[in-house]
C-alpha cells in the first residue's frame, strides 16, 4: 500500500554526538565520520554485529541495524513543556535533525547527511528503563498517545550505506523507498 508523503524530504543537522563508551548520554562534538556497514567512528555502537549491550549477550552475531540513531529536534521543545530539559546528545543520539518528521518515514527510508554520507533507516529506537534512569518520568513522555503515527518519540536507528563526515549546519536530503510504505518496526 503506496501512502501519501506528509514531511519534508529536506532537513538539516543540528547537532553530531559520539562516545567510545557505553554511556546513556554522548557528548556532542564539532563533526563525525559515519563509516560504511560499521557506524560513527570511535562510538560504542558502531560495528557490524549487534552492539546493544542485552542483545549482544544473548546473540552476538547478529547484524548491527542500530549503527547510527537520529532524532529530531523538534521532540526537545514538547519535552521542556513537560518539565524536561533535553538537548543534543542528551538522549544517547548520534545525529540530532531539525525539519524531519524521522519517526514518519517508512522502513529503508535514505538519508543523505552532508557532502556524501548516507544512513538507511532500520527501525524506531524503542525507549528503554534507562530514559527513566536518565530523567525520572521521561519514558512516559516518549511514548506516544495518539492512535495513528508511531508509538515512541524517541528517534530512529538505521545503517551506513555510506560513509564520510558529518557536522551541524549540515543538509538532510531524504530520499523515500520505491516500494509501498512500510512502517518503522521498534527496535
């Protein structure tokens, strides 16, 4: 089933974060390096195979479809109005975007970062214990309420198809999938 767009396919960077460790917050930084099928260099969830620490104990060989999680900063003002205070990086992303409806885009979704990086869309990043841990009452504001659209609010996950640097100021082209729309599974 073809269904009609409602976002914008242009958008910006607004910020790049990246941790070698594996922290729930990541620092931001002046730029990053997204390298293809292996994720930010120097960040604790980049690699090939699963990096998520729960899921890599009990199947370490899987493929790592969250190398790369982006989120928009339009969720930051919806947070502040509900007593939270969340910036870049604050919430464990990698690319924060501004003017991309993420959650909205359909699974294989491709997004152009800067001059020549490139991250396929894999899935919504499902809210975790540790969003609570990070501000108490946080995940609940994440989770979505409305009957249609997607049930977190908390960016997506995707893959590098191709690598290359990534800073703030920079562009965020999207370019949709040739098949039917298929919603973001949670991931």
């Amino acid at each position: 089933m073809q269904r009609k767009q409602n976002f914008s396919l242009q958008g910006w960077v607004a910020a790049v974060a990246a941790d070698r460790g594996h922290h729930f917050s990541k620092p931001t930084r002046d730029s990053i390096i997204l390298v293809e099928g292996h994720g930010v260099e120097g960040d604790a969830r980049a690699g090939p195979f699963v990096r998520h620490r729960h899921l890599a104990r009990r199947r370490p060989r899987l493929p790592n479809l969250r190398q790369v999680h982006l989120i928009p900063s339009e969720l930051f003002p919806s947070l502040l109005d509900a007593g939270f205070e969340v910036g870049a990086g604050d919430l464990g992303e990698n690319v924060t975007t501004t003017g991309l409806a993420l959650e909205r885009m359909p699974l294989g979704t491709l997004i152009e970062l800067g001059p020549a990086a490139v991250v396929e869309l894999t899935g919504l990043r499902t809210p975790c214990i540790l969003i609570d841990r990070f501000r108490a009452g946080l995940k609940r504001q994440v989770l979505s309420s409305a009957e249609t659209g997607p049930p977190f609010k908390s960016g997506v996950l995707g893959v590098v198809r191709a690598g290359g640097p990534v800073m703030a100021g920079d562009s965020a082209r999207v370019h949709l999938p040739s098949s039917s729309f298929r919603p973001l599974p949670a991931l």
